[in-house]
C-alpha cells in the first residue's frame, strides 16, 4: 500500500507464504478520493502541486469518463512507484529528480463507480481490479480525460481475494496482543488464501503421493483439464497444482506435520 493509504493487507506466515501468489492475484476493492483542479507530482496529496485547473467536471461528465477505465486498460504508473527502472525503483529516481518515461502495462478494471460527489472539488470512487493496479494513475489519467487535472486525496484497501478490512487487526491492536495465546487465536486458516482456486480432494492414495511432490490421484468433477486447483485431504491444503485428468500434477506443496 502507499505510505498514506489505509485497509486490509494480508500477512501470511510459514507454510501459508505458499499462498501469497494466488491471494497477490486475487481481484481488490479500494476506495478513494479523487481532488480535481490540482495535479501533483506524487499524484497524492503529499506531492509537489506541479499544475491547476479551474475546470470542474460535472456528475454527468464524470460517469461518461469512467467508462473507458472499465475492462482491460492499459495503465502507466505513476512516476513514484516500485516499478523497477534498469534495475532501479522508479520513486528512488523520481526523488534524485528524473523524469521517467514508463511503460504502459495492462490492468484489468472490474468495476469502477461513483460512489459520492461531496463538492465540485471531489468524487469518491470505488474500484474492483486486478493486480498491479495503482489509484493514484486512476486518479491522475481520469483528471486528464476531464480537463481538470486530478490527485487522489485519500485511498483505502476495502478487501483483498478473501481478506476484508473490516475483519482485520489494526497494528496496536497487533502490538497489545503480541506474544499471547489471544493473537495465535486470531489466525486464519491456510486454505483461505487459496479462495479463488477450486478445490478437489485426494485419494488415500493420492494424498501420499502429493505429499512428496509426484502426481496424484483426485476426486473430482467438473473441472477442467489443465486448471488450477487446490487439494484438500481431510479437510487441509496439501498441494496446488493443474488437474490433468484424475489426478492433479502438484506445483507447491504443503507441509501439514503435526497440523
């Protein structure tokens, strides 16, 4: 997240670390604030302002603008962002004060609604996209389309895949509960970071060879050749891997000892 954004962002530990690819590729919801009339250099409210409007959209404008952010877009980030640049990040460049000339990149955009208008000055969006997706870009590009420039004012992660924000430990409440049983307590389960893949479960057979990394005998119906699937076996992650037909080739493993 942005140093000043707030919401959700999963922490995965152990054997769950496994997992952090499939949940970095799982669809976000944020919710932000785009401020017309004022352009930054960080397309965010701590930037540099580099330039004003006194244009102002109208709700009617605005709703017509989203529509091209919608689907595949193609996205260039901002100049401050962890993009790396010759094997640099382009925010550590940006600060020696280099202008960069990034490349577009592909973003899928779910939805992308208004959800507020305060004032002349503000609209509240919410946004469902894919991964790699940056708001202050979003914020930036929909000000240009508008011809009244545009930062975004404020951001929050409502939800990530399986993750809500709303279910989440603040960090103090992290930090009183550090070391306890209360904290072990508010663990969630491996298999939730596998949400968005369908689950098939293994032979007795089959779970044996999976656990040791060999292809393995499944139950399944329905599923696709070649898809990407979890495998459970009483109940717990033990691979993921592509279906091949009755049983499932395993591409990561779960070390379930003692689980």
């Amino acid at each position: 997240l942005d140093p000043d954004a707030t919401g959700v962002l999963a922490v995965a530990l152990g054997e769950a670390t496994k997992t952090v690819p499939y949940i970095t590729d799982a669809l976000k919801c944020y919710r932000f604030m785009v401020r017309f009339g004022v352009a930054t250099r960080t397309d965010d409210a701590e930037g540099e302002v580099i330039a004003t409007s006194d244009a102002r959209p109208s709700d009617a404008d605005i709703e017509t603008a989203l529509a091209a952010f919608r689907g595949e877009i193609m996205q260039v980030p901002p100049q401050f962002s962890a993009v790396k640049v010759e094997g640099e990040r382009a925010y550590d460049l940006a600060r020696e004060g280099e202008v960069l000339d990034l490349a577009a990149r592909p973003l899928w955009v779910e939805s992308l609604d208004m959800i507020a208008r305060p004032d002349a000055d503000h609209v509240e969006l919410e946004m469902v996209c894919g991964k790699g997706g940056y708001v202050r870009a979003i914020a930036r590009d929909l000000g240009q389309a508008l011809g009244c420039l545009g930062h975004v004012l404020w951001l929050r992660r409502v939800w990530s895949g399986p993750f809500e924000a709303d279910k989440g430990l603040g960090l103090d409440e992290i930090d009183r509960m550090a070391g306890s049983p209360e904290l072990d307590a508010q663990l969630l389960p491996l298999e939730l970071g596998l949400d968005d893949l369908p689950e098939v479960k293994a032979t007795v057979e089959g779970a044996v060879r999976l656990s040791h990394g060999n292809p393995g005998q499944v139950i399944c119906s329905g599923i696709d050749f070649g898809t990407e699937v979890w495998v459970s076996h009483h109940g717990l992650a033990i691979a993921v891997g592509r279906y091949m037909g009755g049983e499932v080739h395993p591409e990561r493993v779960f070390n379930r000892t003692g689980a």
